[in-house]
C-alpha cells in the first residue's frame, strides 16, 4: 500500500490509499491520517471511506479489509479497480477461510473480479528479505500499470518502514527484542525469525494472542513448540511495565499480533529514541 502509493506520488499523480488493520490511515500526498475508529474494523469502512475521497485524484490504492469469503467481492464492487495486487495466498484466518493454503486461496479469490489484472506476490521470484520481495511486488504494480520508471523505483525504495514493521530494538545490557507482530501467519513468521540468525534455545518467544483470532495460535502451536528459552503468550490483560520487565537481559522475539499492547510497546520504543535494525534488508 504506502510502496504503490508513493511510487504513483512521485511520478505526479493526485494518489489517495488506504490501509486497514488495527492502525488504519489514509495516504494522502501531504503524509499519513489515522482513521479513527469508533467500533471495531467492519468491511463497510471502505464504502465510507471511498465516499469521501475527493473526485479530482488520479488514483487510489485501498487495501481489501474483508475477512469472510463472501465479503471478498465488496472492495471491487465499490472500487472497480483497474488491477488487483495479492500479496500472498499463505493461511491466515482458518475460522473464517479453514486450513491450508488452498483455502487461503479460494477464498482470496473472491475478490478478483473477471478480467482484472492481477499482480501476486506468489508468482514472483524467491527475494533476499521480505522488504525486498514487497518491493519487488509493488515495481510490479507499477509496471503492469504502465507507471513504473527509475523516479518512481527510487522513491519507493527510499520509502522508511512503517511503524509495526519487523525490526529488532537494542533494549540495553544485551537485551533484543525483534518485533514480528505484523507477520500473521506462521510461514511469514518462519522466515522473519530464520532472519535473525538466533538460536531458539537461547530466544524468549511473545506471543501476543487476540480472542477473535484463535485458529491462529493453533497454527502456531509447532513454532511455539519448539524447543525456546522461554515462551509467554500475552492475552490481552498484561500492564505494558510487566511485559517490558520481563524482557530484560533477554533475546525476545514477538510474535501472533500486533494489536494492542505490542503496538503501544512499538510506539514507544521508537518515540524513545531506542536504536533498532531491519534484518533482511
């Protein structure tokens, strides 16, 4: 989303995108707007906000927030999009699509109207580090669109992470904390901690669960297996001085979701200054 939505920017183009999740904000080309939400994500939050996008822009980037198969079509119906970007079809939200990456698909691809271009991250060639392959996907966007050129590439590969991005934050005396709580499946997971180069038997796993997500900590249960220093699943009632205690003197690598408290740890983190790298790059 915000790599599409500053290659368009940079090229001249009036470009409005919007990113869901539990930070949703509007690209605008003055800088990023939270949405405020009132109420839970609902699907129905791109109708509204499509409705209040200004009639003059030359594009828009809306990212699909529908989780149930029979929802998936809504974002096209709305949009009428002139192609259609698929990240990946890894599995996420068993309750809701169930088990394996077939099902992932089938139900992703209710979202792809009939002849609409497509771009997926799944076609692409294997990149070093996940930056890169987002990257890669978005060059595709803009080529398939007959944008992309050398102002366009530079700008988007010059574009800072965004905030729940994965990093690893220097907490002091030896301590790590590696902040993967945006990586919503286990695959993606994987390979953000295979990144790392630590060893499991030396890492203290956090695992931050969310009651309307439990199909996805089943599909944890062989990483958290594993045979880890120690493994703390946070369930959405912990005091944010408690879990920063916990961490210290420790390799931590967080984990599950980004919702809540690891994302109020993030912020603050970064507003404190901590200094922080991006494996991968």
């Amino acid at each position: 989303m915000r790599l599409i939505t500053a290659g368009l920017s940079e090229i001249g183009l009036n470009v409005r995108g919007r990113i869901t999740g539990v930070l949703p904000r509007e690209l605008t080309p003055t800088g990023e707007r939270v949405i405020t939400r009132h109420a839970p994500g609902h699907v129905e939050e791109m109708r509204w906000w499509l409705r209040g996008v200004p009639a003059d822009v030359d594009a828009i980037v809306m990212e699909n927030s529908a989780v149930s198969p029979d929802l998936q079509h809504l974002a096209a119906l709305w949009l009428n999009p002139t192609l259609v970007v698929w990240t990946n079809s890894r599995p996420d939200h068993q309750d809701a699509w169930g088990d394996g990456e077939q099902a992932a698909m089938r139900a992703l691809s209710r979202g792809i109207p009939f002849g609409c271009p497509l771009v997926s991250g799944d076609a692409l060639n294997s990149q070093s580090g996940y930056r890169a392959s987002n990257i890669a996907l978005a060059e595709a966007a803009l080529e398939t669109m007959g944008f992309l050129c050398d102002k366009a590439r530079a700008a988007m590969r010059a574009l800072g992470p965004d905030i729940a991005d994965f990093r690893v934050f220097d907490l002091g005396d030896g301590a790590m904390l590696a902040t993967a709580f945006s990586a919503n499946d286990l695959e993606s997971t994987t390979n953000l901690f295979s990144l790392l180069g630590w060893d499991s038997s030396e890492t203290c796993v956090l695992y931050s669960d969310r009651r309307d997500r439990p199909a996805r900590l089943r599909s944890f249960a062989s990483f958290l297996s594993r045979p880890w220093r120690e493994v703390r699943v946070l369930r959405g009632r912990e005091k944010e001085d408690e879990v920063t205690e916990w961490t210290r003197g420790k390799r931590v690598f967080g984990c599950g979701n980004v919702a809540g408290l690891p994302l109020r740890i993030i912020v603050k983190l970064i507003g404190g200054g901590r200094r922080w790298t991006m494996p991968g790059l």
